[in-house]
C-alpha cells in the first residue's frame, strides 16, 4: 500500500464475526461502531472497507504471521526441532489437541472467517448500493473482493480439509469447509469439495471479468483513464492488492490443487506470459538489499509490524534460550540445497546470499529487514510470486499424459534454477520421475518463509519428509488440521 492508502483509517468497526455471525449489530450505534448504511454511502467508505479487509489479512493469526512463515511452515518441519517450551511445539509435532494447538487453530480459523464477513458485507453493499459507485471504482473494488473471498477460502480449505485430491478424486464428494458467500445469522451449510471448489471457480471468473478495469492489466485505456478515481492513488502499488495477475495466479492455485492440470498450465501461461512481474537475473539483481525478489512479486501485503513479529523469532543467534526462534539445521540447508554439487548448491543465491549460519543453526534472512533492506519491498510479504507460475506450468507438463511435454517442463525449470544462479541445468534426458522430483526440490528452496511447502506435501500426498523418523507418516490424521469445537458444536462435520 502507498502513503495514502496507509494512511486510511478503517470507517467501519467489524464486530468479531463467526460463520454463523448476526446481523443484529447492523442497527446499533455507538461512538465505535456505525451502520452498513452510513459506512457504504461513499466512494471513500467502499475504499476505507477494503482496506479495512486487507489490514485484517495482516493479524499475527494470519498472513503476517501464522499463515504464512509461522505456524504453516513449522507443519513442514522446515525449522530446527522445538524444546517442548516453545508456543508451537505441539504443531511440529502434529499434536493437534494441546492447549496450545488447539488455541492458535482457534484463533486462525475464527481470524480468516471474520475476514470473509467483512468481505460479505462490502460485497452485499457494493451492489445494493450500486448508485454510489462509478464504473471503474465498483468494478475494481468488487473485483479485489471476490479474489479475495476465494483467497481466504482457499487457505482455510488448505489447512482443515483432505488434500491429494488428484489421486483420490472419490473425496471430491465429501463434504469440506462451509464457503460463506452471505453475511447471515444463519450457519452456512457446507457443500462437497466440489461444489466448494466450483464456488471459488466461479468468484475468481467473475473477479478476473472485473479486474480487466485493472490498471496493471487493462493498458489499452487512454492515459487519462484512471485520472479522477485514481487522483489519490489508491489504485497504485497494485502487487500490493489482489490484482488481475494475482486472481489469475489463484485461479491456477485452485486448479492445481483439484488435479485440473491442464487448466492449471493455461492460467499459469497467462501470468508467466503477460504479468508485470519478471524473473530476476541474480548475476545483477540487488539480492542482498531485496531479499524477496520484489521483482516477482504478484501479490503482496503491506505489514507496518512485520518486523516486529519476525526479528524475535526468524533468529539462529543465542544461548538457546529463545524456545520459539525459527531457524534450520545445517543437515537440512545442506539437504535442501544441494551444497555437495557446488554448480547448483553453492551457486544458488537463495543459498549463497540468503542463508546465514549463526550460533544455533542456519536463518533465512528473507524476512529479516535489515539496514540495506531496500524501501520498496520493506515491510511487504510475498502471498504469490512468479516462479509458483512456471512450477506449476512444469508439474502440468511432466504429470499430464494427454499433454506430456517434459522438454517445457525441463525448460520452465531451468528458467528459474538460472535466475537463481544454478550454473547446472536439469539435462534433457531427464525422466518423468526426474522432472518431478526436481519440482519438488525447487518447491523446497524457492518457498522458505513463505508458508506454501506444506500445502505441495498435502497436495501431493507426500508420506514421509526431510527431517523426521521413518516411523512418522504423513496421512490425513496428520495434514487435516482441525475445525474447532464450536464450528462441530454448531453441526459442522469434518
């Protein structure tokens, strides 16, 4: 977000919203709370909503935190083993049912629902008060809406619901998270995976057919075409919001996830061929000074405090006496990076620059703002980036039967390994099975602190990991987080 969009105080006051929330509040007032009605009846309250939408995403129990580089990657046990003292040992340990698991579940599903409810209810006033908007402001705006109603589904559906779904499509008629479209009293009935999944479909089509009024996607306007709703620059920084490119790169997510692969190629060509975004050349790239390839970016976040969340934890510095600090073993870096070959470990920026050996272990300085941190790209945490794109375009074409094509994938990947400094190209005698695995191996270096390795292993349905005992498998019991009490309590089956 810019100066001015930070700058926006959030005009309504979203009470604390469950699935089965009430509308009760809507007619009650009081110096911190006004109506739907007065909120909505300006251009400014649709804006001021919005962003109030997005500063919701950036709670410690979502994607400034737990979402994200936290609690997500501590499930894909990435970081060094917890003393039994640290806050989240009994996630890394898959015990779901301690005190402390069972509050943090609590608090991130409750978090990502009660952003979907303010979602519901500027969605519901942006058509009811249709009059209030102009063209652009209400496409846009509803645009970024929808894209981010499936956004948050799509996660929460990521966490508490079976994965591997491509090579178990029986599931697909189970029943999964409610997808709440309307801000009701009334509980939202969940469907079957399917259906929710078409749900999502069917926001991000109708986001992606707004969204074509998207600055960054619609350059065929005047120059003058944005000038009056964008006199404040609120449609600036647009990597910063849920931008066309970003929906895109979701719709080929959702795709994904659901084993359309073929589908999930062609939204991925779209973002690879057409996005403002571009891979970085490491041989001249600012990596030290841009530690999130800026460049790549497709859908971010503005964090004020993420500094303050991550410097305390995202440390490999001490005595030992930090339970909760986040860092990784010299065994893992050296697994994950392949430092035994010096043509792909050594040379591998994502190793070279930014991985750092301390007292305790190896910290991934990512996240980890320093003097140099360029301004740009301060305080930003990448949801989405570029290179997801061509991994998911390769595992299209290496997995696909009907459109096998292991010269593309082989290709996408070499792409992206160059970019990183990767002297040694996969060669292209490489196997199905090789292609694959080397997916797999970019999944695991390009996505440390970023919160999306646990959601290839669940989609995948990968049974066993780097970094514990063969005596642990993977299964459901393992990567389906669960519902809280309440939502069983109100009728909800998992």
């Amino acid at each position: 977000m810019n100066k001015n969009i930070k700058t926006i105080l959030l005009g309504l006051t979203f009470l604390i919203l469950t699935v089965s929330c009430s509308e009760d509040w809507l007619d009650e007032q009081s110096s911190t709370q006004i109506t739907a009605e007065e909120q909505f009846s300006s251009v400014d309250g649709f804006k001021d909503a919005l962003m109030g939408v997005y500063l919701g995403l950036t709670e410690p129990e979502l994607y400034a935190k737990d979402m994200n580089w936290n609690l997500v990657d501590v499930l894909s046990q990435q970081y060094a083993t917890f003393s039994n003292s640290a806050n989240y040992a009994g996630v890394q340990q898959f015990n779901y049912q301690s005190v402390n698991s069972t509050a943090q579940l609590k608090a991130l599903w409750l978090k990502a629902y009660n952003v979907i409810a303010n979602i519901n209810i500027a969605l519901e006033m942006a058509d009811k008060n249709r009059d209030v908007l102009g063209d652009i402001d209400y496409a846009i705006i509803k645009g970024e809406l929808l894209g981010l109603r499936a956004f948050v589904h799509f996660d929460v559906m990521r966490l508490f619901a079976v994965g591997n779904l491509e090579n178990r499509p029986a599931i697909l008629q189970d029943k999964t998270i409610p997808y709440v479209k309307v801000f009701s009293k009334n509980i939202t009935a969940q469907l079957s995976y399917s259906e929710t999944l078409k749900l999502m479909e069917v926001d991000l089509d109708e986001a992606l057919e707004l969204l074509s009024e998207d600055p960054i996607y619609a350059t065929d306007k005047p120059a003058n075409y944005y000038d009056v709703v964008n006199r404040t620059g609120f449609y600036d920084k647009r990597e910063q919001r849920m931008n066309y490119y970003a929906a895109k790169a979701l719709q080929a997510r959702v795709f994904q996830w659901q084993g359309k692969q073929t589908e999930a190629a062609a939204a991925a060509e779209v973002v690879i061929a057409n996005s403002f975004t571009s891979l970085i050349n490491s041989a001249t790239y600012p990596v030290s000074a841009d530690k999130i390839f800026y460049q790549e970016v497709l859908f971010s976040l503005d964090v004020d405090l993420l500094p303050f969340y991550t410097m305390p934890l995202l440390t490999a510095e001490g005595d030992g006496t930090n339970y909760d600090a986040l860092f990784y073993t010299s065994n893992f870096t050296n697994d994950t990076f392949e430092t035994n070959n010096v043509n792909i470990g050594i040379a591998d920026v994502r190793f070279n620059t930014l991985m750092e050996t301390q007292a305790r272990g190896v910290l991934n300085k990512k996240l980890v703002q320093d003097d140099v941190f360029l301004s740009g790209s301060r305080n930003q945490l990448p949801l989405i980036k570029l290179p997801e794109m061509y991994y998911i375009a390769a595992e299209a074409y290496a997995k696909n039967e009907a459109t096998l094509q292991l010269d593309k994938a082989i290709g996408y990947l070499n792409l992206v390994r160059s970019s990183r400094g990767i002297i040694e190209d996969i060669p292209d005698t490489a196997t199905q099975e090789e292609v694959i695995l080397e997916i797999k191996k970019e999944y695991k270096k390009e996505f440390l602190s970023e919160g999306q390795l646990f959601f290839y292993y669940k989609r995948t349905g990968e049974t066993q990991i780097f970094g514990l005992s063969d005596g642990i498998i993977l299964d459901d019991n393992v990567y389906v987080l669960p519902y809280p009490d309440g939502e069983l309590q109100f009728g909800n089956t998992q």
